[in-house]
C-alpha cells in the first residue's frame, strides 16, 4: 500500500484583532512519501515528477529551489539539528502543480526515524513576495497523539501581521484524517487561528480527476484569495506592517522548549 496520499477538507482562518475576520474553503492536499516519487511518475497518468501534467510535483518548488534530491535536502536540515532518520521516511503535505501553476503558504513535512517514529516536523511557509523559510522543530519522544510545537516568528508572512509574535502548532499526524491547527499569538494574547482538516483518499488518476473537476485550478484560488481578503482587511482598516528583510539562514531549527 502506498504511504502517499490525497487528502479532501477545509482550511479555516479566523482573525481575532483588532478586526474580526473569518473566511473558509475546501481544499485538497497532496501527501507524497518522498520515496515514493519515482513511482508515481510512473504508474500515475495525469501526475508527474519535474515534468509538466495535469499535476505535478516539482522539487524546486520547496527546499532550496534545486531541481532534485528534496529528501537529501531535508536530511542535511536534520542532521543540523542533530536529528538522523537512519533511512526513515519523509512524508510531505502540499498543493501539488495544477497545469503547471504552485503556490503553497505552507507545506508540512513529517520526518520519520527508521522505525517508524515521527522525530521531527518541518515547517516551510512561502509569502507572496517569493521568499521562503522554514521551521524545524523536534518531536516530544513522549508525545502521543496531537503533537503541540511552538516557537518565534522568524519571517514575513503577511502585511497585516508585525513579526513580533509566537505561533502554537497542535498537529494530528496524517492517517485515515490529518488536523493541523495553528495560533498566532502577540504579546496581549491570540491573534490569529489558521487550521486545516482532511481526510484520506487514495492517490490514483481517478481521486485526482475528481479533486480537478470538483475544485478547479485551485492553486490559481488560493493566491487570488490571499489577494482578496488582504483587501478586504485593508477596507477594514487593520494597519499594514513594514517588510523587514527574510532571515538569514533559510531554516529555523528549533528546540522544544521553542527557542
């Protein structure tokens, strides 16, 4: 059975401050086994790797923007961290290309030792000003189930949001559903509350005809949307913040204690 995956749901963000602002969209998700790559290409029709399709993956959508070897990548970032998956497996969860358009403010990749432990999770957030950057954080050995995370924003997202805060991450690992729930905290309290919930599907060429049809060009939606509510905030009058340079090491590497 393969560990890839497609996942159907909702994405939520509600806005605390000083406006309230809500807005909802169902979305569907690509969960690829890094692994698992070459064999997608080759036994999926309308899905390619580093090649146009109907969908596709490209490596250097993510990571450092190089055109191969995205594991390698994630295993260099690892071992900064101290982190060895011994072989483990990669799982990451993102929009795939739609007619060779991409744009993901977030892609999750969950790190997996050799025997089948989730060490580590890494985050990579994109803005709409082609930056990058990423947070690594290590998982609790302890944790069960909903694995909560934390630490500082380290990079520009959004203008409406100062970089003066602290994200909380509550995360369900994917399995038959996925959850990740994100709070933006500033120095009074929650700003912010982003979540996504989905659940599984197999990854064949008929789920991913389906998600076409059902959710057309839905990557293209997802940057026009961004547009659109920051407009909407603007007319509410919520104040914009200036754009400091991105940092300087492209990964965050974050110990438990969030720091």
């Amino acid at each position: 059975m393969r560990s890839s995956a497609l996942y159907f749901g909702e994405v939520m963000h509600a806005r605390m401050k000083p406006r309230r602002h809500l807005l909802r969209y169902s979305v569907y998700s690509l969960l690829l086994d890094l692994d698992e790559l070459p064999l997608l290409d080759r036994t999926l029709r309308i899905f390619s790797h580093n090649r146009f399709n109907l969908f596709s993956f490209h490596d250097r959508d993510h990571g450092a923007g190089e055109a191969g070897g995205l594991k390698q990548y994630v295993e260099r970032q690892l071992a900064e961290a101290g982190i060895d998956l011994a072989g483990g497996t990669v799982r990451l969860l993102c929009s795939p290309r739609i007619l060779n358009y991409a744009f993901n403010p977030l892609s999750v990749y969950f790190c997996h030792h050799a025997d089948g432990r989730l060490v580590a999770i890494l985050y990579e957030v994109n803005n709409t000003f082609g930056e990058r950057h990423s947070y690594l954080i290590p998982v609790d050995p302890d944790a069960t189930g909903m694995i909560r995370q934390s630490c500082a924003k380290q990079f520009y997202v959004s203008p409406f949001i100062e970089m003066a805060m602290t994200y909380h991450f509550r995360i369900v690992p994917p399995a038959e559903t996925v959850a990740i729930k994100i709070r933006e905290d500033d120095k009074e309290g929650p700003l912010l509350h982003a979540t996504l919930t989905a659940k599984r599907h197999d990854l064949n060429d008929r789920t991913l005809f389906w998600a076409f049809f059902a959710y057309p060009l839905l990557t293209m939606k997802v940057i026009l949307g961004i547009h659109w509510e920051a407009l909407r905030l603007w007319l509410k009058g919520v104040r914009l913040h200036a754009h400091p340079l991105p940092p300087i090491d492209p990964v965050t590497i974050v110990t438990r204690n969030g720091h």
